[in-house]
C-alpha cells in the first residue's frame, strides 16, 4: 500500500524560541487533501551517564506538565551544533561531570504524530567531576542513583519520561544488560 | 533546592485539532519571571501487541518527520475517553485484532520540554483477528513481526519511535525479558 503523504503548502503559525507550529496542506495517497498540524523543534541530545553502577538522573521542574520529572542529563542542540559536542556540553552543564568516552546509542522521535523533534542518545563512561556551569536560572537536582534503583522506580510507574526509557531500552538492548542478573 | 515554578499567566496561541499552542508566564524559584511555550495534547495510547512471539507493527507515514516509521498501534485519546476502551477501540481500527487482555504496563511523557502530551501503554495478548476498522483515509501496514526481529530492528536503528521503545523497556523491565535468553 502506498504510504507517503505529499506536502504541498507549510503555513507559519507561530514562530517560538523553542518551537515553530505550522499548517501543512497534504495530499494523501489516495488523492484527498487534508490538513497537519505540525510543531518544528531543532532537536535535543540526552546521556545516559554511567558512574561507577550508578545512573546520573536530573530532577527538574517541567512547566509543559506542571511536575518534577526524574531524566537522564539532555538538552536543546543549538542551531547547527554537532550532536555530540552538545552532549558533552549538556553533560557538563547540567551535572559537572565531563567523559572522554560518550558513545551514540540511538535516536528517537519523540512524538512522530505531529512533532518533528530528534533527541539523539549517548551513552557515557568514565564520568570526571569538575563543577557544573548552570546559569543563575536553571533549577535542578543531579542525582547518583544505582541502576537496580533505577529499575525499580521504572517499575513503580516513577520514571516516565521517554527519552529516558528510550535510552535505557537501547543500552539493554545493545548490552542484554539483563541477561547478567 | 527549590524546583518549582509557579504559572502565573497562560496566553493562547493557537487552537488546533490535535494540539493547542500557549505562551505561559512563569515565576522562577529565584522570584525571577520568564516564558515558557507550552503545547498542548489530550494524550494517547499505544499497545505492545502479541501473537505468540510475534509483536504487532504498524508502518506508518508521519507528515511531521516526512518518513515512514515503524511504531506499536496507537491513537489519540478522544475527548475524556476511557485510555483503556482508548487502547481497545485503536487496537481493533488500526490492526483488526481484538483482546480481551490488555494490561496497562505504564505512561510516559513524550517531550516533557515543552509538551504535555502523555501517552499510556498497554500489553494485550490472546489476539483473535476480527477485521480491521480503518477509515478511507488512514493508510498503514500491519506488520506480525517476530520479537527477535524487533530487536534487531531497534539494534540497527531502524526503531526510533518513542512511545515503542519505551513500551519495550516497561516491557522488559517487567518480565526481566532478556534474562530468558
């Protein structure tokens, strides 16, 4: 079955710092036109950071749903910023830690039905403290939780952002991490 | 440390079908204001379907990304719907199957930055096929895709859509699924 959209017209509806919404005209495979509404974001990285057998997890206020989530360390890629070069930077910002050896994962979409935004996932060893650099306005707690705590608190419905379960399930996934327990 | 923000304003933007734009005015834990764009979504579902050791995969265009993804079946919840009658109604339309099994194994946030969008997972097993109920309009391909496969598939990078490997990590770290292997 022939899947693909065609889009033939973007209208701007709101150009943001952070998102951009537009109006999309597509045309279906079918022939029908119909409308999309799409929100453009410049994508993000996150880092599962491994000290020792413990996870760095950040605990941050997110407006978006009005609650303190527990996640992995990510950010916002600024403009044309080299995914990985953001990782390093979002990693010593957030939590002081810097790594020599931060290794790409995987990526995901984090909601394909009308956003676009990429979170591209690093895996990082080696963790070296040196001082966080958050700005006067950045409000978090960094957390060393060990990774069968972790695991847990996945099971107890606590951890629920999906960057961070998506890294996770790539890190087992890659290392059948559970077939050592 | 002092997480929280406190909303003090939400100014809408945009009033879509699927979401809703806000530019929100919060006050920072240190009294200082700033804006926050906030988007908007009632939320869905998406179910981690097995036939036997086969998992049910949808293949799907997504306007937002302008590519073809392979996801779990899913759908928007409509207005207050129950998210359980939710994940059996998108089971049936999407892929013809129906289960009277269906357990909820957790939620996520999709893009916790700016979004509010939280989508509830379900596993359903003992699949019986009644015939599909998709509208003219919806075009996607149906996929019993052996679970070795699927993680091959994630391995290869091939899976990016987050509510599926979210739905595998709540999965796995359920079933401790790797430690059959």
């Amino acid at each position: 079955m022939e899947l693909r959209e065609k889009i033939i017209n973007k209208e701007d509806i709101f150009k943001g710092k952070i998102i951009d919404v537009k109006m999309l005209d597509v045309e279906l495979p079918n022939g029908k036109m119909a409308k999309r509404e799409v929100v453009y974001h410049n994508g993000a990285v996150g880092i599962l950071a491994f000290k020792e057998d413990k996870v760095l997890i950040v605990e941050q206020y997110r407006t978006a749903i009005d609650d303190i989530l527990l996640e992995i360390p990510a950010g916002k890629i600024d403009g044309d910023e080299d995914p990985l070069e953001c990782a390093h930077r979002e990693l010593r910002e957030e939590t002081g830690y810097i790594s020599e050896n931060i290794e790409y994962i995987g990526e995901i979409v984090t909601s394909a039905g009308f956003c676009n935004e990429i979170i591209k996932l690093y895996c990082a060893t080696d963790l070296k403290y040196v001082g966080d650099d958050r700005d006067d306005d950045e409000f978090l707690n960094v957390k060393e939780m060990p990774v069968a705590e972790l695991r847990e608190l996945i099971g107890e419905g606590k951890i629920i952002d999906s960057k961070t379960l998506s890294a996770i399930c790539f890190y087992d996934n890659k290392n059948k991490a559970y077939s050592n327990k």
